[in-house]
C-alpha cells in the first residue's frame, strides 16, 4: 500500500521532511519512499537515522540512503556506532549499495569487508543479522567479491564468538553453494 502511495509522491522531499517529523511509523516508511537521494543532505541522515527504533524503518532508510553521495562515509561510521540501530543502517546501506549501485567500483566493497570483520562479534540479533546481509550482498555482486567475501567469512569464523561463527557460517553457505 506504501508502494503505491508512494508512486504519486516521487522524489518529494518537503513531504518526506513532513511525514518522518510526524513520527508515525507508516509515514517514515513512506517519506523513505518518496524521498529524493539527491536532495538528501548528511544532517537530515544523522537525524533520521537517530530516530530508528525497529529494523524495519531503519532498513528503509538504508535503502533512501544508500542512493546518497554520502553513502559510503555514512556507512563507515555508521558501521562503528554503539547504537543498535545505528550500526544496523551503517550495515544495512553496505548490502543496499550492493544491490543497488551497480556503478560503484569492487574497492568501495573490498573497504567495507574490515568493518564487517570487526563488529561480526556483536551479538545483538539485529546487527549480527545486519553484518551478515552486507557480507553476502557483497558476495554476490560480482566473482571478484564473492571470493573476497568467501575469505572474510572464513577468518570471521576462527573469531570466538557465537554471532561470528554464525555470521560466516550463513555467509559461507549461501556464498559457496553455486561455486
């Protein structure tokens, strides 16, 4: 239904501004869909992103901003942030510009693969589940990642920690099963 609604609001981003400062849930989902990338600046990101309580609003805003020039940088720190949903946006934008950025090069992705390795110990459901997806979007883009990602997951699995073995473990199946 938010698709559809949004259809008719393409790249309105005043309306965007509206619907997220309403605080309703659906609406922030919806301003995620009709907000343009372009007009998206770094403060309205901090912003919406310390407003992400659940995964689903923050996954939605990962794909809004994902599309950004701050992307990358965003990621990054994001991916370090000691807020829960924080570090899942950071994550959850890795695995989006994974899928959606088919323009960007293979080193934007190779320098995603140390964060990944370093907060794969985090055992918070959402970031454990968030740093998995970007290693296996990463994986699947292109055969020069996929044997990058194949290699993380397996230094990742020698970490001792459940949230790691589990991580490189899901990872390593679904990276290696077509290989």
């Amino acid at each position: 239904v938010l698709r559809e609604i949004a259809r008719a609001h393409r790249c309105d981003h005043a309306l965007a501004l509206e619907l997220w400062a309403s605080g309703i849930h659906e609406a922030r989902g919806l301003a995620t869909l009709i907000d343009d990338p372009r007009q998206v600046t770094r403060r309205q990101m901090e912003r919406w992103v310390r407003d992400c309580d659940n995964w689903a609003v923050t996954d939605a805003a990962a794909f809004l901003f994902d599309r950004t020039e701050f992307a990358e940088a965003k990621a990054h720190a994001w991916s370090a942030h000691r807020a829960e949903f924080v570090k899942r946006a950071g994550f959850a934008m890795m695995a989006g510009m994974a899928v959606h950025r088919k323009e960007l090069p293979d080193e934007i992705f190779l320098r995603f693969l140390p964060s990944i390795a370093r907060e794969a110990t985090d055992e918070r459901n959402f970031v454990k589940k968030a740093v998995n997806w970007a290693l296996r979007q990463i994986g699947k883009r292109n055969v020069r990642l996929r044997r990058a990602a194949i290699a993380e997951a397996k230094r990742i699995r020698k970490l001792d920690s459940r949230a790691a073995r589990w991580i490189a473990a899901d990872a390593l199946r679904e990276l290696t099963m077509a290989t």
